[in-house]
C-alpha cells in the first residue's frame, strides 16, 4: 500500500498502523496537513475494514427534543430560546407520548432524547420523561441527556452524580448520547459557550456515567473557530478517558452550521474537510469501536462516501431533526430503511441494522414498541 501514498509523510503513519503502534499529536496533524486526502482515507479505510469487514451500521431511531429553553445560550446554537422568546417550547410528558405514539407503528428501536438546559423544570420532569416513553416503547432502548443535561440533573437532584444516574437509569435511561462536548478546549470553552461546563467537568461527568456502566456517545463540533490542534487534542482527550473506562461506543463529528447563530458569517465545512475529519478520528480514536458519518450534518451523499474514509455507521432514520435544521441544514429531516440501505449497498457495504449497542437486528420487524 506503501506505493499508493502520494504524501511522503504519511508512510511512517502507515508503518505505525501496521505495527498497532498509537498515533500522536504531529501524527494527527500531518493527517490533517496532507494534501492526500485519498491517501488518509486509504490508511483510515484500513483501519476500518480490520474492525468491522464490509458491515456499515444504522439504526431505526426517532429524535425527540423535550425543550429548547437554555440557560446556557451557546454562541454556535441556533436552537435555543429563553424562556418568554418567541418560538421557546417544552413538551410535557402527554406530549412527548402524543409524539411516540404518532409513530407506533414503526420499528423504532432507540429513543435518543435531548433538549436545553431549562431551569424551569424539576428533576422530577426527566423521571417522567423516561416513565413516559419506556411505558410506550419498551422495546426501544432511551439514549437520553447529554454530560452537560446530566451535570445540571445531579445539581438539581442534590443526590450528585452517581445516586443521580442510578435513579435515571431505574426510569428508564438506557445509554448517553455524544454531545456538548463540542471542542474540549478552554480558549474555545471562554469564546463560544462560557455558561456550559468546561472540558475537565465534561469528562468528569463522562466518567461518573461510565462508571454508573451506562455506554456513551463522543462527539466534536468543528468548523468554526477552534485550530487543528485543538481538534486533534480534543481526539487525544476523548482517547485517555476510552483507555481508563471503555465507557465509549462511538464517535460523531459534527459540522458546524452556521445559519440563525451568533456565528452566522462563517463558511460552512468543506467536503475535504469533512472527510478528513471522519479519517483522523478513525486513526486516532484507536480505541473506540464506531466512527458514525452523520448524514444529517454532512448530507446522505457525502456521508455514504464517508464509509469508505474510516465510518461504519451512518447514525438513524430518524424522521424529524431540529438541532441542525435549525442552523440551516439542507438534508432531509429524515431517511426511510430503504434509502438508508440503498446508500449503504450502493458504496460496496453490506447494510446492518443495528440496536443502540450494535447488536444486529432482524429488518423490516413488526410494529407496537417492542425488540
Ligand atoms: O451538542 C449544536 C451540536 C449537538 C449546532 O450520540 C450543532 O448518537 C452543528 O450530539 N451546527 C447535538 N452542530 C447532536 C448530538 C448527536 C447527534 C447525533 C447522534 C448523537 C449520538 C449525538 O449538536 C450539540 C452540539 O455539539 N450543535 N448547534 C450547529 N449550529
């Protein structure tokens, strides 16, 4: 494969690779630095191919996005609204069952729930949430509340993190998603989202979840103003707390979108990058299992290339996106089974449809909620 790299510099990262030898930081760098984009794709490919062969993973999931009300009001998002803004909304409990149950007869088999940061509501609303949607989908698992929701549940609980966890995993909670991480760095904690919890608090967080043997997500939100270091030591961050705690199923990097934010001057991601960003995770987050293409963010099209640039999980069908569409995505706010197949197939990937734990599934199974 040597004589395939155009890069000069990416040989001794392939020699690391065949070796099982860690990627560093300049490694990270001269990734992102090469003008090969084939070449990183190639050496991410590999990687790839040795985990997980031709599968390509998807879930039948829904989205549901209990409040927009956020106290934290973070400068990329365009989601958020305080509490008397116009548009600001929160589902209660008969709502959020009024919207499982306009979808139950699909085979949804996660639930993956997330909203702002609402000082309005008691701790005794997310006990309702999950009571309300394991009583309607028992069979679906809840991936539900992000680090920066589960830091605010312990204060508002009083219980702290653990006892918090453990009553939220007793209603219900089934796994923790990816984000509010964004970039694990406090220069761009400070400029875009100072009223969040800062990195050291995010991993102390994601360590207590994994401690409470709950699996978690990772993401990156990139694309704005953090530097290419700072992604690569955002990779080098998630990869420290994967070797003590092996809490982590997969990664997302997500593209920033700049529409109806405080950021709305700046260009969007590029496809090179995009892809690089796939193909660095990949090879850096060595010890992490999925790197999901999210299709929502970087559109079907690029991100059925993405499988052949380290990704093996194209996320879910998901019907009904709000967090990116309202910061001017242009993909469909959903894609049934059959188009998410056909993406999969067309790229030379066998589709597989997955549980919240990439456990296969059977296709095409009935309706009514349960596994
Ligand atoms: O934390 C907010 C990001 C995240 C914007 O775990 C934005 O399976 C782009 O984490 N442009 C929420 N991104 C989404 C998320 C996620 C999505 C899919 C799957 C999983 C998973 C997790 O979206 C936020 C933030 O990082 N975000 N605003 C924006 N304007």
């Amino acid at each position: 494969m040597e004589n395939d790299l155009l890069d000069p510099s990416l040989a001794p990262i392939l020699k690391k690779i065949d070796a099982g030898q860690r990627l560093d930081l300049d490694d990270g760098m001269a990734l992102y630095r090469s003008p090969d984009l084939i070449g990183v794709g190639r050496l991410a490919d590999r990687v790839r191919r040795r985990r997980h062969g031709r599968q390509a993973f998807y879930v039948y999931n829904q989205h549901i996005n209990y409040t927009n009300v956020c106290r934290n009001r973070c400068r990329f998002c365009a989601f958020a609204r305080d509490k008397a803004e116009k548009g600001a909304y929160t589902y209660d409990p008969a709502e959020v069952r009024r919207r499982l149950l306009a979808r139950i007869d699909e085979p949804i088999r996660e639930i993956h729930m997330v909203g702002g940061v609402n000082p309005a509501l008691p701790f005794s609303y997310y006990l309702d949430l999950l009571t309300a949607v394991r009583e309607i989908r028992p069979g679906a698992v809840i991936k539900a509340f992000t680090a920066v929701e589960i830091d605010h549940l312990a204060e508002l609980s009083g219980l702290g993190l653990d006892r918090t966890l453990a009553a939220l995993k007793s209603a219900g909670l089934g796994m923790i998603p990816g984000g509010g991480a964004e970039v694990l760095n406090d220069r761009v904690w400070q400029a875009l989202f100072p009223k969040k919890i800062n990195s050291e608090r995010w991993l102390e967080v994601m360590a207590a979840i994994h401690r409470a043997d709950l699996t978690a997500n990772a993401t990156l939100l990139y694309g704005h103003i953090e530097t290419i270091e700072e992604r690569v030591r955002h990779f080098i961050r998630l990869r420290e707390l994967q070797d003590r705690t092996g809490g982590f199923s997969a990664f997302i990097p997500l593209a920033f979108h700049a529409e109806n934010t405080e950021l709305s001057d700046l260009p969007a991601t590029t496809g090179v990058d995009d892809l690089k960003t796939v193909a660095v995770a990949r090879l850096m987050l060595d010890n992490f299992d999925h790197i999901k293409a999210y299709w929502v963010m970087i559109g079907e099209k690029l991100a059925q290339v993405a499988l052949s640039f380290g990704a093996d999980d194209l996320d879910g069908t998901i019907v009904e996106e709000k967090i990116t569409h309202m910061a001017g995505a242009t993909s469909p706010k959903g894609l049934p089974r059959e188009a998410m197949e056909r993406l999969i197939s067309a790229a030379g990937f066998t589709p597989v449809e997955r549980d919240s734990f990439y456990r296969p599934v059977e296709s095409a199974p009935e309706s009514g909620g349960t596994a």
